[in-house]
C-alpha cells in the first residue's frame, strides 16, 4: 500500500512547495480572489469525486480568515495550499479508481 502513497506524497509536496514559494510576493485582494476561486474549483472537483479532504477546507476557513483581516499574503497562501490539496485528493481519487485492481486476488 506505501506504494500507492509515495506518488501521492510527492505531488503533495511539491504542490505546496509550489504554493508557499509563489506566495512569497506582496499579495492583493485580487489576486485572493483568483487563488481563492482556483482552489474552490479543485474543491468542487474532488467533491464530484466524492473524495474531498476536511483539511481542504480547513484551508480555504483559513484563507478567507486571513482575507477578511486584510493579511492578503496570508490569504493567498492558504488559497494555494487548499487548491494543492484538493489536486491532491483529485489525484487520488482517479489513481484509486484503478489502482485497487493490482490489489485484486485472481
């Protein structure tokens, strides 16, 4: 099964050391609003996958927080972060939606 994960771990990791390093940049509200709908996109997706994760949201809760202070940089990096997870559990979904038949006693 560990596997299965090392895949997964890996795009995890590198989509959110993707994400802290783009929000290293002064942030606005507009670009909050872009990484906000990016990530709810990826969360609706994975919904429809039936595999949201509730770290996914936690992230976006966090996002509008820091958004609603004013703390754009803050905003946009847990937007990104939640966008990051949610293509994380997209991906686990469909890899699992295969994956499970290697397991399969023939």
């Amino acid at each position: 099964m560990s596997h299965m994960l090392k895949p997964l771990l890996s795009l995890v990791s590198a989509l959110l050391i993707t994400a802290a390093a783009s929000a290293l940049a002064a942030s606005s509200e507009s670009d909050f609003k872009v990484a906000y709908a990016a990530a709810e996109a990826a969360n609706k997706e994975a919904g429809a996958l039936r595999n949201q994760w509730t770290v996914t949201q936690a992230a976006l809760t966090e996002a509008r927080a820091a958004a609603a202070k004013g703390d754009f940089d803050q905003a946009v990096a847990s937007a990104k972060e939640a966008e990051a997870l949610a293509n994380a559990s997209i991906f686990q979904a469909t890899h699992e939606k295969e994956a499970w038949k290697a397991l399969e006693i023939r």
